[in-house]
C-alpha cells in the first residue's frame, strides 16, 4: 500500500497515512484518462454559435439580372453566400458538443489520475487546516508551508467557504470540495493538495 506523510498548516510533518492501493496505488491507465480529459474539454464548450444561412439573410427575394444575354455570370440572389452580405454556406448552428462516459469510465479515469499523483510524488496530505477567517495571505502562507508551488488544487471533504474566498485571488490555485473534483483539475495541478477527511471520502467512494 503507498504510504505519504501527512503535514500540518506550518507544513511540520504529523504522521504518516497509508493510502488505500485500489484507489492510489491502481495502475494508470492513459487511454482512458485521454477519454476523460476530451470529454471533460468537449462539455466545458457552449455549442451555442450561430451563423445565417442564405435562407436567413433579409433580402434578395428578386433575382438581380435576367439569366441569359448579359454577359454576366448567372446570379439568382444577392444573398448567395459568394455576395457580399450574403449567407453562409454550411452556417453553424447551435449544438451540443456533450460527450459521456459510463461508470465504469468514470471510476477508472479517477483511480488513474489519483494513482498518478501518488506515483510522481505531488500530492500533499494536510491534517487539522482550519481557516477562521477570510484572508488571502492566510492562504498563501498555508501554500508556501507545505511547499505547494505552481498550479495548485486543494481538496476539501466539504465546500470551506473561508478557504474558497481566501485562494480565489491566488494565480494558478483552485479549491474543490471531493464531490466536484474531475479528472481534468487532477492532471492539471503541479501540487495536489489534500485534506485528511478528504482522502477518507475520496476512498469511500472510489475503493
């Protein structure tokens, strides 16, 4: 079973915390953690772009000149889409772009992203962090503490409003209850910080 250190909010370390090996000690599995990844981007888009087809565009119900004898190409509408304010052709319309996994899917790409985190040695265990009032630079030095640099994604077991409004305005750190964590924000850290009940929660639910 991996083991890692658990630390305090003054980054002293406290303990030690054997990981469940199901949940942190899988083997990566990298397709389908690609597959997360492009649904995740592919449902983050809103699909609602819209263009005017010829059929739209206001005007050109008359035909601009007769068909034969003018020397002229042929034209049967000043809203074709080769006129200018004319339509577009193939106009894109609104659409849904959502892509899904099963459940199976799902619980793999995590275990994977989770495992991958213990396997590089970025994931960071913090035990007994309280927040009792909303400050930002009581954030940054909680970060700078426990040696989390570059993107960061602390985990919290429940939504902690002192800790979401003190890190919002930190670059690159992101907070996320263990209910909203996805596979994306997993990979996309440097540092992935996460609370003791946290890990307690993510192995209840995924093991």
């Amino acid at each position: 079973m991996p083991k890692v250190s658990v630390v305090d909010m003054s980054g002293k370390v406290t303990g030690e915390l054997e990981l469940s090996e199901r949940v942190f000690g899988a083997e990566v599995n990298k397709a389908v953690l690609h597959q997360a990844v492009v649904a995740y981007l592919a449902n983050q888009r809103q699909g609602n772009q819209s263009a005017l087809t010829r059929a739209e565009v206001r005007g050109g119900g008359a035909k601009p000149w007769r068909q034969k004898g003018t020397g002229r190409a042929r034209q049967g509408s000043i809203r074709a889409p080769q006129w200018t304010h004319g339509g577009v052709a193939f106009a894109p319309k609104p659409r849904s772009y959502r892509m899904a996994l099963n459940k199976k899917q799902r619980s793999l790409a995590m275990r994977s992203a989770l495992s991958s985190k213990v396997a590089d040695g970025s994931i960071k265990v913090v035990d007994g962090a309280a927040f009792e009032e909303i400050k930002t630079k009581n954030a940054v030095a909680f970060l700078s503490a426990i040696g989390a640099g570059g993107k960061t994604l602390v985990v919290t077991p429940e939504v902690d409003a002192n800790l979401v409004l003190s890190a919002r305005n930190i670059p690159g750190v992101k907070t996320a209850p263990v209910g909203t964590l996805n596979v994306y924000d997993i990979l996309n850290c440097d540092s992935f910080v996460v609370m003791k009940d946290a890990v307690a929660k993510l192995e209840e639910v995924y093991a």
